[in-house]
C-alpha cells in the first residue's frame, strides 16, 4: 500500500476536473479574445469559471476574479501591485513571520526598493495577536499581508478580526487563503479582506492556475503588461483550460466542504494521537484547535526530518518537512524558528497533510511503519552520541 500524506505540497488531479478541461485543450481551443464563435465559447467558458470561484468566495462580483498562473503570481500580484499603486500614499507593509515564501520574498523584494516593512511576530504556537496589527500600522501603512492557515503547521489566523482593524484604518488587506480554499468556508465579505490570493492544485485541480479575489475599489497596479486581459490586471492569453479545471475543482470541493473537514480532522486526529500513544517525545507544532482541518506538525525527538522522509518513502509513504518550494534547503523551518522552537525541535519536525483520498486503512498504515522507524533511528543516533553525552 503507499499512502501519499503530502497534500500541502499538491493533490491529484480529480478525474471529473479532468474532463472538464479536456475539451478546451482539443476541440474547444479558442482564444476568448476573439470574436468568432471559437473565441466566444471559450469566453463563455472562461467567465462561467471566473462566476464560479467568485461565489466560491461570496462574492457577487465575478470580475473581482483574476486568473493568474498560481499561488504564487497571485501573492506576488497583491503584495507588488497594490504597494505601486499606493506608494505616494505610503511606503509600509505589514506581513507576518510565518508566511509562504511567496508573500516574504515579495515583500522583500518591495523592502530593497525602499519600502518599510514589519515582520511581526507569532507565539510558540503559531497563533497571531491582531493586536500585533493594530499596534504595528502607522500612517503610511498601505498594506497588511497575511495567511489565513499556515502551510506547514495549519494554523489559522484571526483574519476576520485582522480584516476590522484594517478596514477602520484604511489600510488594504491581502490574505493568502491558498491553504484554506476549498477545505474551509471563505466569505471575503465577513473576513473583510481586500485581497484573496488561492490556487488550483490544492484543491485537486490543474498545476499552473490561481486567482486573486481584487475586491472593487482597490487599488492595483498590473505585473504583466500587453494585452487587456482580465481587465487590464493580467496581460496574457487566459488559460481557459486550466480556469475550467480550477471551476471545477471548487464545485466539488464545495460540495461536501463541512463533512469532509470533519472527516479529516478526525484522521488527523486519529493519527497524532496514535503516534504519540506509541512513542514517547512526540511534540504537535503549532495550536491544537486553531487549525486547519488536514494537516499535523509534529517533532520527533531524536530522529531527524529528512532522515523519516527517506525511510518512509523506502516505504510508500509521502510526506514533508515544510513547503515543497523549500525542498533541499538544509536550514530549518522559518516558520518553527519564528515560533521560538529549538532547532533541534525544528529539525526533527515533518508535516502530515492529508487529502480527500485519504481513508483509515492508510492511517492505520502509517502508524504500524512509522513507530519502528523512529525507534531505530533513535538508537542509531544514541549509538552515535560522544560517551560523556549518554551518560
């Protein structure tokens, strides 16, 4: 049996989601741009998926919608695009420690060309005080980023609190809900969020498609410039294949939102629990309730992360120890060290996040293998400790 626990990282294309798109890369192949019946289908096609992902989001506004080619465009999108069109109102921006490298690197980026940016900090669990925001905005403030469930530890922000604070500030507010999309209800009303950054592949959709919910009014600048797609957001021919698949992948994952998340927190659950049961110096990273309903931190004492991930794989199982976009890096988490964990802790920690597919019998899998995996790599580290140390 493998068992693929890595759902954070990507989740296998649904087959209705498959055929969904197919015919828009075989017979349905118009440019929407075009005039001509081709081109009309596939606009029509286009905007029904655009309708779709809007009212995903609660909103009745379809063109707040703008396809873009991930998550990460998306992020880049809001956080680039709103500072150039605000700056001569002010150059700060607000993020928090633990972002995707998406809205750090981007911000980062806005930092070397003089902008002002705060970091701000989370507790040992990973929670946000939205005090921390309201304390942190200043006059020239333009801009708040921050995630609605973290990618490695799952924990979720106070985003609707956070959204208040914002709007009574007149500060603009992004939100990267990729995570969270399709696992968790999303109101960009009630959570008073400017910006929404999502993505396809998450949600059992098609690689290489997001959006970015623009709520009406703000101010955006493009990062792609040509032509007038999406209203002028996002220059390039729309891929109306893979917006069609990301449509459809929503719809299905709406459909059956609440009792899903129920079921997966309950593996989750089943699984920290057994692990811990089983093995002593078992540690959950991050808050136990606050969280998104799939995915696990845990730290195991002695063992080292990309240690388990080999043996596991050994063993048909797939799991992580973070964002796959940081894969290979030999540093810890950024996340963990922002938490204030011990980088013993932080390099001993692997993610479990599950999927829709996920069923007991790969839970019941994992916790036969993974206990006498751990033991062993326990006493071959003891075996390896200078004498004095065991002692």
């Amino acid at each position: 049996m493998r068992v693929y626990l890595d759902h954070n990282a990507t989740t296998p294309l649904h087959p209705e989601v498959l055929a969904a798109m197919l015919p828009f890369l075989t017979e349905r192949f118009g440019n929407p741009s075009s005039l001509h019946a081709w081109g009309q289908e596939a606009r029509q096609a286009l905007e029904q998926a655009r309708t779709t992902v809007a009212r995903a989001l609660g909103s009745g506004d379809k063109d707040s919608v703008v396809f873009t080619a991930g998550g990460t465009e998306a992020d880049n999108l809001a956080l680039l695009g709103a500072a150039a069109a605000q700056e001569t109102r002010g150059r700060h921006v607000i993020v928090s420690a633990v972002e995707h490298h998406a809205v750090l690197h981007a911000a980062a980026h806005l930092q070397r060309h003089g902008f002002a940016v705060t970091r701000l900090p989370v507790d040992g669990q990973g929670l946000l005080d939205p005090d921390e925001v309201r304390r942190a905005i200043r006059p020239d403030t333009i801009l708040v980023s921050l995630l609605h469930g973290n990618n490695e530890t799952g924990v979720l922000f106070p985003i609707d609190r956070v959204g208040r604070i914002c709007r009574e500030r007149g500060v603009t507010f992004h939100t990267d809900a990729v995570q969270s999309f399709g696992k968790l209800p999303l109101d960009v009303g009630a959570l008073q969020v400017d910006l929404l950054s999502l993505s396809g592949h998450k949600i059992h959709g098609p690689k290489g498609v997001g959006a970015l919910c623009i709520r009406r009014g703000t101010q955006m600048q493009a990062l792609i410039h040509g032509g007038t797609q999406e209203r002028s957001r996002r220059a390039g021919t729309e891929n109306v294949a893979a917006a069609v698949g990301l449509a459809r992948a929503t719809e299905l994952a709406l459909l059956d939102q609440e009792a899903a998340a129920k079921r997966l927190a309950d593996l989750r659950d089943r699984l920290e629990h057994g692990l811990m049961s089983a093995l002593r110096g078992v540690l959950r990273n991050g808050h136990a309730i606050e969280r998104l309903p799939h995915t696990t931190n845990l730290a195991f004492a002695g063992a080292e992360a990309e240690s388990l991930i080999l043996a596991l794989d050994l063993s048909g199982v797939g799991i992580s120890s973070g964002a796959a976009c940081s894969s290979g890096s030999l540093e810890p988490s950024h996340v963990l060290a922002a938490m204030g964990l011990p980088r013993e802790r932080a390099e001993s920690s692997v993610r479990f996040s599950l999927g829709r597919g996920t069923t007991p019998e790969e839970i019941a899998r994992v916790l036969e293998i993974l206990p006498p995996i751990v033991e062993r790599m326990r006493r071959v580290n003891a075996g390896r400790a200078p004498a004095e140390a065991r002692t």
